[in-house]
C-alpha cells in the first residue's frame, strides 16, 4: 500500500483531513490538490508542511 492520510494542523493539532491519499498535487495560487483511492477530490489552500513516509503520513497547514 502507497497511499498515506493527509492531516490539516489546526491550533497545533493535527486533524484528519482525508483519508487513503494516492494523488497529491501542488497547483498554483498555493493550492494542493488532493486525491483518494476512491476517488475523493479535495482541493484546499495551503502548504505541505510535512510528509512522514514511513508513517504514511502527509501534514497539512492551511494558508492564513
């Protein structure tokens, strides 16, 4: 299994934001593009703050 959970930190708590991620795209206009297994699509405005691979773990911050 490649896909990872993508988190968004909120108040310094990270908070699930979508689960079974397989497609994560930067876009422009700091936006990222993300993408499940079964086909969810999010798009949210933010930045990548961290990836834990051996975690399978993406954490998210959103733009202020």
């Amino acid at each position: 299994m490649c896909e990872a959970n993508a988190y968004m930190v909120k108040e310094g708590i990270e908070e699930l934001f979508l689960e079974s991620v397989n497609v994560l795209e930067p876009k422009d206009g700091g936006k990222i593009y993300l993408e499940n297994v079964l086909g969810e699509q999010k798009l949210v405005s933010g930045r990548i703050k961290e990836i834990r691979l051996v975690e399978h773990k993406i954490i998210l911050e959103k733009s202020k």
